[in-house]
C-alpha cells in the first residue's frame, strides 16, 4: 500500500514480522486480536476510541508513528460483509483519525488502506480492518527531518498519550460518531 515517488518510498518495518507470524494459524474469532482486543481495557489493548459497531486502535506494530486502524466489533473478512451502519461508522472514525492525527503530528501525507484477504496481504485476514497511516517526506528513512528538527521513532506508549485525547475529541465534537 506504500509505493516509490519523488517523497515517499517504501518503510521498512522489521518488527512487524512478530505481527505477522503471530497472525499465522489464527483465522477464527476464539484467537482473533480484533475480537479480543475489544475485552481488555482501553489502555492495554491500545484502543483509542470505542464507537457504537467500532473502534479505533493504534497499530501494535506501526509501519510507521501513529499508524491506527478502525476495526468494526463484527468478525468479518470483507468490507462487502459489513451492514451501511457500520460502514458508515468506519469512515466517519476514519475521518476522525485523519483530523487528530493531522493535528498532532502535523503529517505531510496518509496512506488510507485495506489489504481484503491474504493474497492482497492482510495480516489478519479474518477480520476486515482499515489502515490509516501518516507520512513524512523522508520517513522510508531510519530517522527524518520535519524543519530541520530530525524525528526519531516514539514509543507505542508515547503515542497513545498523544492521540487518545485528540482521536476522543475528533470523534465526540467533529464527527459526532456515537
Ligand atoms: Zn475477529
């Protein structure tokens, strides 16, 4: 979902061959991390937002800072298997993203993305989800530089500080998702 261009090139992103690998052999929803994931609390399953038929996660393992996805609660392999409530749900929470995102870390770009089935390279095919990931001139790079200041990768943690309060905030007031 990530191509060549005069900005932007591929990001490499090693860990998450972890991600991969754990998602290998699970493909029912009694071992789905987006079926669990809704069953811990917010902050140790990384949830940003619980809507009404979704929710809003930051990527345990990011192909880039602040990479989220929003997941609908239903196990389903394909966006043609979700109801118009939940569709519409899920872009109005991608929408969200975008706006918070934005506003925190000032991207110059997103990739906004579903990969149906694992030929088209979902890692979890079962359960149909939607990647939202910003971008920076320069990111395909190990360390880039946004106004002359070089920007180093920030923890999972760090992130979710960041962006739980802007994502609660796009969604309640601007998108009244909920
Ligand atoms: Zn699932």
């Amino acid at each position: 979902m990530v191509g060549e261009g005069p900005c932007y090139g591929i990001i490499w992103a090693p860990w998450r061959m972890k991600y991969i690998e754990e998602g290998a052999g699970r493909r029912d929803e009694s071992s789905c991390v987006f079926c669990e994931a809704p069953r811990k609390d917010d902050r140790e399953a990384l949830i940003l937002y619980r809507g009404r038929h979704s929710y809003i996660i930051l990527n345990k393992y990011p192909y880039n800072t602040a990479h989220t996805m929003v997941v609908p609660y239903r196990h389903v392999p394909s966006l043609e298997d979700l109801t118009r409530e939940e569709l519409s749900e899920m872009i109005i929470a991608v929408k969200a993203v975008l706006e918070a995102t934005r506003r925190e870390y000032k991207p110059h770009g997103f990739n906004v993305g579903v990969n149906i089935g694992e030929a088209a390279g979902a890692g979890i095919a079962g359960h149909v989800h939607i990647h939202v990931v910003p971008r920076w001139c320069g990111d395909a790079n190990f360390t880039f530089t946004v106004g002359g200041v070089k920007v180093m990768p920030e923890t999972l943690d760090r992130t979710y500080e960041r962006l739980k309060p802007v994502v609660e905030e796009a969604c309640k007031n601007k998108c009244a998702l909920r």
